[in-house]
C-alpha cells in the first residue's frame, strides 16, 4: 500500500520540498505526495536485470541513450510526477527540456523511447494511472512487467500468471501484447532484443 504524506501541491512546491530522504522514493500524483513502498528484493533484482539487457542493446546499436539514477516524468496536463523503475531517454532531447538541467524532470515523448514499470503492490497505478497519463503523453512504448502476478485478472488473466504487456502507441493509442513464459518479448524500440518473459521474471537466473 501506499502512504499519502500530503496533498494538493503543484510539480514545483513538491521538486522544492521533496523529501530528503535517499532510501525512499517518493512521486506526485495529482498533486498528493506518495511515498511508495519499500521494493522486495526480487523486484529489484527483475529492474536490474532489465536496465542492464536494455543498456547492452542500445550500447550496441550506438544510439545516443542512457537510463538515469534518478528522474522524474510529468505529464504536461496535470499535477504529477512519476520515478519509473526503467527509463530511456534520448539524451540529444534533453536540450528541449525545460525542467531537465534544473530538476531532471521529462515531459516531452521524443525524449521517452521506453518506459519499463515494474508491478508492485500499488499495482492499480501501473495498470492505470500511469498507463493512461503515459499514452496521452505519446510515450511510444510502455512495459508492465508482472512477475509475481499482482495485477487484475482484467490484465493477467484467470487463474493469474506471471505476465508482460508490451503497450505499443499507434494512432495516439496503446495496443497492448502480452508475454508469458517463453514467449519472446516483442519491443518495437530494440526489435532484435533477445529476451523471453520468463528470463526477466527470473532476472536471468538459472536454476
């Protein structure tokens, strides 16, 4: 669960006060501070294995990328501020950023080729909120990766299984793949990107 600390700031009272505590994340949403949970460790283990597959591939295909430490998302048409777990930016469009050099903060989609949310306990946020505030942004390709299962049966199905869905902007809106077991992920911004669903929900471990 989530924890309401405040509510109703505005991005730049909440980039002035965030809290200065580094072993916490917090984002807006709305304009309500939300101190999000605690990661488990196999959550973080799925986040690394991913950033680190995601930076070899566009390492080798020499594309001006990098995933950031620390950086927010604000969708230009409300109150919020979101900390995905993976985030590629498009370092060249960092320039036509207004909030990048003052708060390391993207609002522009050509400067988000992927964004990668890790499902967690507030796993409504993932599936909906976000989900809906990134396809209006235009990000071009959204990854929900639920490896424990957490989600609605709406998204992952019944009986619930472990699941990936790939969201796809065309025409302003997401298509969604999903990807189970060893299906091989099917990801428009790094096509020949070879992993399957249950490498990253074992982050790449082998028994």
């Amino acid at each position: 669960m989530t924890q309401v600390l405040r509510k109703l700031i505005t991005f730049d009272e909440f980039v002035a006060q965030y809290p200065d505590n580094p072993q916490q994340r917090y984002e807006l949403h709305d304009g309500v501070i939300v101190e999000m949970t605690q990661p488990t460790g196999d959550h973080e283990e799925v986040v690394g294995f991913l950033a680190t597959k995601i930076t070899l591939e566009y390492s080798r295909l020499n594309l001006p990328y990098f995933i950031p430490k620390a950086a927010f998302v604000k969708p230009l048409e409300n109150e919020s501020a979101y900390s995905p777990d993976v985030l590629i930016l498009n370092q060249p469009n960092l320039a036509n950023e207004s909030l990048w050099k003052k708060a390391s903060t993207v609002s522009l989609a050509v400067s988000i080729p992927l964004i990668v949310e890790v499902v967690s306990t507030n796993w409504r946020d993932d599936y909906h909120k976000k989900y809906a505030d990134y396809e209006q942004m235009g990000i071009p390709e959204y990854w929900i990766v639920d490896y424990a299962a957490l989600g609605g049966r709406e998204f992952i199905g019944k009986p619930k299984e472990p699941t990936i869905l790939v969201c796809c902007l065309e025409e302003g809106e997401y298509l969604i793949s999903k990807f189970r077991g060893n299906d091989r992920i099917q990801s428009p911004t790094f096509p020949e990107l070879n992993l399957t669903a249950e490498q990253i929900f074992r982050a790449g471990v082998v028994s």
